[in-house]
C-alpha cells in the first residue's frame, strides 16, 4: 500500500452506482457498458504506465427520494457545498446504457481515486462486444471540483483531500482515538483469529500501515450498509473517521461474540446429550464386566428370552416381536416405552401352551373328595360327577357350563374348587360383582392412559396354564350401562364357537381360552340374562337346615377353623350343643358363612387364651444366662441378653408338649355370650312380633334365601285413605290394594263391622308397612298375608305366632301358587315356625324340602282366601265366632 499518492487535477470518472469504494479496499468489477469500457481501454488497458482513475458513486433518484437530503439540479459542482450532489444522466459501469441514459442519478461530491491492480479483456460471443475485468485498489479521497463529459465517459476536476502525516501526527486527540482504534482492532483480529484458526498475517497490518489508513481498511472489509459506506467516505477528518471506524468496528466485534455465544449454547446442549451417550456407553461396559445385569438391555434381553420361552402362536409371536423391536429403538425416557414394556411381559407371562398336567380322571377318587370335602349336596354331587364322566369320555366335550345357585355360604365356590382339584387342574376364580363396564371383561384399549387388560386375561396371567377350572363368581351381578354390555362379552366367553379366538381390547391380539373349564355361581337365577343362562346348565343349592348346619358344623367347619388358628381338639372343643345354639341364636342364614365366622370367633379367643398361657410358661422354664466374651461386651453395654437353653436328648416336639396345659378348653354358654355377646335371635321374636291384632307373618325369598317377613298394619282416624312402607315395589303395592279391596267386600260376610257402620274405612286411614323398612321388597306372595293383617287388624283379634304364610291372591279371593317354596320352608324352620300355610298347587314343591324339616312343621295348603284364615287365628277364622256369639 502506497503511502501517499500524488493525484492529478483532473481523473477520468467511474460511476459506481449505490456502491462506495473505500481507501485500501480492493475490488474486482466488469465493465460492459460502451462508456465504462471507453474509459478502462482510454484510461488504463492502451496507456502503457497504468494510470489513476476516479471512481464516484451514484445513486437511483429513488434511493435519494427515500432518505430526502437536498440535491442540486444540473451539470456543474459547488466545490463549497461539501454535502451538494449533481444530478447528472449518466451511465453505469454495470448497466446497459440504454436503460441509464433514461433514468437520472445523483452524484456523490467525494470519491476515490483507484489504481488498477490487474486488467483482462474479453470479447463477448456472438455479438463481439468488449468486456474489461478490472481488479481496482482504492488510494485516497478526493472532491470532486468540476464534473464534465468527455466523448464517451465523464472527467472531473478533482482536489485530494488527505491531510499530511505531519499535521495528525501533533494532534493529542488523533493519538488517543488512533490508540483506541488499534485496541478494538486487534481485539476484532484475535477473536477472528481464534475463530478461523489462523495466526499473525493480520496483525502484521496493524504495524505496517497508517492508522488512517488502516480504519478505511477494516471498514473496507465489512458488509455495510451503501449509507454507512458513503458516511465513512465523507470522514475526511482522520478523527472523525478513527472514531467512526472504531464504533464500526466495536460493532462488528459484538455481533461476533453474539453470534459465538449462540453457537457455544447450541454446541452446548449437543454435547450434553453426547456426552450422556457416552456415559451410558461406558456405564453399560462397566456393567458387562462385573456381571451386573440390571441394565435396560439386559431386561429387554431377558425379556425377549421370556417371550420366546411363553410359547407363543406364530402370528401372535411376529407381532410380539414387531413390538419389541420398537421399544428396543426407544429410549427408556420415552413416552410409552414402559407402557409397551408392560404389554410385552404381559404377553409373555401368559400362558399360552402351558397346561397343568391332566391326571387321569377316576370317578371315585373325585366323589370321595367331594364327600369329604362337603356334607350331603347329594343331588349336586351326583351332577358334578356325571360331568366329570362326560369330560373323562370325551374330554373335547363342548358340555354346558356349570352354574350353581343358591344364596350365599352355601357352599358354590369351594365345590368350584372340588370339580378343579377332581380334574387335576388349577383354580382361578373371577369375582364379577358389581361390573357393569364391558372393560372390566375386555380390557381397556392400550391407547387409553392406564389401560389394562380384562379380569379374565388377568387371571390367566395369576394361574399361569390355559386349562385352568375358572370360577365366574356372582354372574346375577353383572349390570349393563352405559359402559357397554358384560353379558355380552361373557357370551362370548362361554360360547365354545368363539372363545378360541377371545379377543381381549388390552391384548389385542386372539387368546384361545376353549382349554378353560368354565364353572359360574349366581345367588339368583333371573337377573342373569337369558342368552346367558341359556349356555349354562343351572345347579340349585337351596339352603341347609339346623341339623345339615349342624353336621358342617362338626364335620367340616371346626376341624377347619381349629386347623386355621393353629389350634386343635386337645386344645379348644366345641361341644355340638354349643354348635346348636350358635346356629339358633347368632346365625340365621340359608348358607353356613356367619356360622364359620363365629366358629372362627370362638377359635380366635381360645388362641388368645393359649398364646397367654404359652408365654408365662415358657419365659419361666429352662432359661439360665450364658455368657461368651461378645456377650460380655454386650451386657457391658447395658443390654440384657437371655438365651433359652435346651437340655440335650430333649427334642422339640418334647419341648413344645411342655407348654401345653394339662386339659382342653370346651366351649360354654357363658364363654358363647362373652365371645359372641348376647343372642341375637331367639325363638320368641315371631311370638312378641304378633302379640298384638294387625299383624301376620309371611314368606318371601332374597338373594340370600328364604326370609320371614313380618306385615304390620293398623288404623287411625282419616278419610278412607290405605298408607303402605317399607320400600315397596309396584305389585307388592297392587297386592295390599286387593287385599283391602277384598276385605272390604266381605266385611258383612267376615263379620268385621257392625251392622249400622257398614264402610270399615269410615272415618280411618289404614297404613300398612313391611319392616324392615330399608330393605327393598316386591313380589305377589304377600297377598294372602296382607288380608290376614288386615283381617285380624278388622276384627282385633290375634294371628297365632307359630303360623306363616305365603300365596298370592286374586281379587274373588283364589289363592295362587308361587315360586321359592323351599327357600320359604327353610326360613320358617330356622325362625322355630311350626306351622306354614302355602297355596295348594304349590304341593308338589315340597318334594325338594328335606325330609327333617317337614317332619318338624305342620304344611296347611289354601285353595282359597277362607282357607287361609281358617288356619291363621286360634280357633278358627273370626266370623266363625262372631256367628257362635
Ligand atoms: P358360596 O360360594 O356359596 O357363597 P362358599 O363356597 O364360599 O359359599 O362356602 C362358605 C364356607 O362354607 C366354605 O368354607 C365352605 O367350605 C363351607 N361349606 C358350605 N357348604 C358346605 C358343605 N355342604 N359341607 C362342608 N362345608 C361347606
């Protein structure tokens, strides 16, 4: 770079349009327009020591428009007016001169003077015009005097505008600003440095060159805007450019580190997440060599282990597989790669080949356990056993599923468990109270948060074998909403056509369950929906009487219940009589449930009693302190160390028969009361229940069985009006108004109101009510009990404590048959009824009532209303009386 430049006064001129070129800047331009390229032929390319030339740059009168400074109009320059342009038609060096000598430009008053650093001529094809390359450096500023056209490019008068070395030099503001420049620069050069990887070149600029000139060649080298260029070329006081070029600089050096920072940030988080990779790279490796094998893949290994080993059908096993090459591709972060995780152990925990053994079915065998395991059921037993004959025959039977019914404690899930311990398998039973939602049978769809599969693939997955005895616990006590249909999906379940390809929404993928041996219970027959029931062969299991109870009781409840509370005969007996009284007093049930429950209450103080016992024996006896120099230590401490001592020769079963008390606990009244608390039911309760007119006892049947049911009605004074509570149903309702109905008709006849009052309701309201009063109830049977209530409410004469009833009644007063009979028959017997009035049609029913019990009641069968009454008063229906009177 030359030093200093002496410029002619006039330079041939260059317009650069919206374009500045700097001191020390170097540019490549083409010149190919006719005026351009007359002035680098005339100016440069023909001379031969290679001249100057001025460059000025132009501006669009729109640029001007838009940033509005003044412009003078005409040829010509104000060399005065430093900030005055001349607007000129001109030529560009890049445009065609046709399009520029139509548009106007302006003229910057200052430029610079450029030498040509290196020069190429070309010729363009076809039309054979000339072209110039021009490599141009930038020397020094100039203002331009006179501006004029010389044949085909213009001239300008020009004067230099660099001020001596000498003058800067004695300036102490130049000084600083020169210090200050040079700092910021030399910052910008290293961090470029540092960027780029490169070293020294620049920096040997800083020393080499004028600090005048080096701000013109920073700037030079930065991308600015055309405003901020012509601005730097107008600071022609060298303090006013250093401070410029500083600020400029300054500017770039922090758009640099901005933009750096950002880089390291991004940078950054990249090598966070490589370097997590990393770690778990090593962390794996460390892992491999102890051995450890917690680690994801392993599981993931393991887990592909366990599903090659669960047997899985080919079609289930490819989507399986497809799976798990999924979740092997995610990180263990991901959403959803627990959830897939879950699924593929599901899949292969359960068991899709796995069988348990099927031993052999004899016959015997299983009616022997079946005998030993339940007292009489002798109609049930035989059924199950010709089941069981048919399965060992033909073990694809496709035969009805077993569905026991009966109320609860019966004894339907533990001969579920017999049928599956006669065939050898294993047991599952699957409660169905309560469900109402499709799901709960199916399983949720996986797209659901939290889903899982149905209660059926649940327990395949606990028993672990696709052949296992399942028990459908409670099937009445599935519901439909608007969660969609169980029953429907059981259908399915049940149905041998379908269930091979079961398809659970969890799952999703066919599950055979046809090697499943179905077996249901139900406390009811209707509520279970036809289709349903239809697959199913129902097996009734009525009630037990007190002496059947009795015997479970002894048989079979007590040796369990001792057995349970690691208790035995020689330690706790329960005479039978002590057996009766908790049947009679504290459990009044069809089933056997409170009875084991207060057996096990029994058995639960007596243990308590024992437990006592056993530990003043044994704290007392054959204890002595030993010491050892641990123990020593340890007793130095404070602590107190006992060791029991066991003489030898003395084995543990000696040892154990020490604590044991001389003789057995046998259960008492008084120790039934402290146990059990007072009675609970008593004999006199239907005695105390009827001791007044109005009311009867009937019949009806629950869920959990038979039940006695008092009906009380009275009279007060109103208008006629009949009253009913107890949380009727609509026919129980119907029945009390043909009850009244009927009453009232034969009021003369039945010799219920006097002659002159011949309207019994006449001034009274009747009100009638079923306790117990939160116990839902419905059904026709009460109608012959209401008009006995009513009847003896009439007539205010007592109805006899010991008779119940049940029927239902027509308006002329025929007595209709009903169902539950049994049931019915073994309530009374349990409340101590003695006499039992039934509609006459429901005779052949009896036959299913054990023997025992009908020995021990009276059966009274109605044809009509009259019959009924004739037995339920002492001495006869009433109007029998008034008519002896
Ligand atoms: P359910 O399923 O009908 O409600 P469970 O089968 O649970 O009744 O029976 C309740 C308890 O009574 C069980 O311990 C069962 O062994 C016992 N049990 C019921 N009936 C008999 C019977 N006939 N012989 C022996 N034990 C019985």
């Amino acid at each position: 770079m030359t030093e200093s430049v002496e410029l002619p006064s006039r330079l041939a001129i260059l317009p650069f349009r919206n374009k500045v070129l700097l001191p020390g800047a170097i540019i490549r331009i083409r010149c190919t327009s006719t005026s351009s390229v007359k002035l680098v032929e005339q100016e440069l390319w023909q001379r031969e020591e290679k001249g100057l030339i001025g460059i000025l740059s132009v501006r669009d009168a729109a640029e001007v428009k838009s940033i509005g400074p003044t412009i003078s109009q005409g040829v010509g320059t104000d060399s005065q007016e430093q900030s005055s342009k001349i607007q000129i038609g001109s030529s560009d060096a890049h445009r065609s001169d046709a399009k520029n000598q139509s548009e106007v430009v302006h003229w910057h008053t200052r430029g610079v003077a450029a030498r040509a650093l290196h020069l190429s001529r070309g010729v363009e094809k076809p039309s054979g015009r000339v072209t110039y390359i021009v490599v141009l450096e930038g020397l020094c500023r100039f203002s331009v005097q006179e501006l004029s056209i010389r044949g085909p490019y213009h001239t300008a008068r020009i004067s230099s505008l660099e001020m001596t070395k000498a003058e800067m030099e004695l300036d102490p503001d130049f000084i600083a600003l020169s210090l200050q420049f040079k700092a910021t620069a030399v910052e910008l050069i290293s961090v470029l440095e540092q960027k780029q990887k490169t070293s020294g070149r620049t920096k040997i600029l800083l020393e080499t060159v004028p600090v005048h000139k080096l701000a013109d060649v920073f700037v030079a080298s930065f991308e600015m805007s055309f405003e901020e260029q012509l601005s730097m070329l107008d600071s022609v006081d060298i303090k006013v450019r250093l401070s410029k070029a500083t600020e400029l600089v300054d500017r770039h050096l922090q758009s640099i580190r901005v933009a750096e920072k950002i880089t390291q940030k991004v940078e950054g988080q990249l090598s966070k997440s490589q370097k997590e990779f990393l770690l778990r790279q090593q962390m794996r490796a460390i892992k491999e060599e102890l051995g450890d094998n917690d680690d994801d893949e392993d599981d993931l290994a393991a887990l592909e282990r366990k599903m090659q080993s669960a047997g899985m059908p080919q079609n289930i096993w490819n989507h399986a597989h497809r799976e798990l090459r999924r979740l092997k591709k995610m990180q263990p972060q991901q959403p959803g790669y627990n959830s897939s995780c879950v699924y593929l152990e599901l899949l292969a925990d359960l068991p899709w080949q796995k069988t348990s053994d099927e031993h052999e079915l004899d016959l015997r065998a299983a009616r022997e356990r079946m005998d030993s395991d339940h007292y009489g059921l002798v109609k049930v037993k035989q059924r199950i056993v010709e089941y069981l004959a048919v399965r060992k025959l033909k073990p694809d039977a496709r035969g009805p599923v077993l569905c026991f019914v009966g109320p609860p404690g019966v004894g339907k899930t533990s001969l579920a468990s017999s049928i599956a311990a006669a065939l050898g398998r294993k047991f599952v039973r699957i409660s169905l109270g309560g469900v109402k939602d499709e799901a709960d049978i199916r399983g949720h769809r996986r797209t659901y948060i939290g889903s899982m599969p149905g209660r059926l693939i649940e327990g395949l997955k606990r028993v672990a074998v696709c052949n296992p005895v399942m028990l459908l616990d409670e099937i009445d006590k599935t519901g439909s909403d608007v969660r969609g249909d169980p029953a429907s999906a059981l259908l399915e379940v049940l149905d041998p056509e379908q269930n091979q390809t079961f398809n659970d929404h969890y799952l999703n993928v066919p599950f055979d369950l046809s090697k499943v041996v179905f077996v249901a219970t139900a406390n009811r027959v209707q509520p279970i929906p036809p289709p349903l029931r239809d697959r199913m062969e129902v097996i009734e299991l009525p009630g037990y009487t007190p002496e059947e109870k009795l015997k479970i009781a002894m048989r079979h409840l007590i040796p369990r219940v001792l057995d349970q509370h690691g208790l035995n005969a020689k330690f706790l007996q329960i005479p039978e009589a002590m057996v009766k009284l908790v049947i009679q007093r504290y459990t009044r049930e069809a089933g056997v449930r409170n009875l084991e429950r207060n057996l096990a209450a029994l058995a639960r103080a007596a243990a308590v009693i024992f437990a006592e016992q056993e530990q003043s024996v044994s704290l007392n006896k054959g204890m002595q302190r030993i010491a050892t120099p641990l123990l020593e230590n340890r007793l130095a401490d404070g602590v107190d160390v006992e060791m029991e001592v066991i003489p030898m020769g003395v084995n543990t079963h000696d040892i154990s028969n020490e604590f044991r008390i001389a003789s057995a606990l046998v259960v008492d009244e008084a120790m039934l009361e402290k146990v059990l608390g007072p009675p609970r039911f008593d004999d006199k309760e239907t005695a105390e229940r009827v001791a007044n007119a109005g009311v009867s006892v009937g019949l009806v049947w629950t869920a959990f069985g038979g039940e006695v049911q008092f009906v009380e009605a009275t009279a007060m004074a109103g208008k006629g009006e009949l009253h009913l509570t107890g949380q009727l149903g609509d026919v129980i309702k119907e029945s009390a108004q043909i009850a009244l109905t009927w009453v009232r008709a034969r009021e003369t006849d039945l010799k219920l109101a006097a002659a002159e009052q011949n309207n019994l309701l006449q001034g009274r309201d009747i009100h009638i009510h079923f306790p117990a009063g939160a116990v839902p109830k419905d059904g026709p049977s009460a109608g012959v009990t209401l008009v006995t209530a009513l009847v003896s409410l009439f007539s205010q004469k007592r109805v006899r404590a010991d008779t119940a009833m049940t029927g239902e009644m027509t308006l002329r007063g025929l007595v209709l048959p009903v169902g539950g009979i049994k049931d019915k028959i073994l309530a009374a017997h349990r409340y101590g009824i003695k006499r039992v009035i039934l509609p006459e049609r429901n005779l052949k029913d009896l036959v299913e009532v054990p023997s025992q019990v009908l020995a021990s009641l009276e059966i009274l069968l109605a044809k009509r209303m009259e019959d009924v009454l004739e037995q339920a008063f002492d001495g006869g229906c009433p109007w029998k009386q008034h008519s002896k009177l």
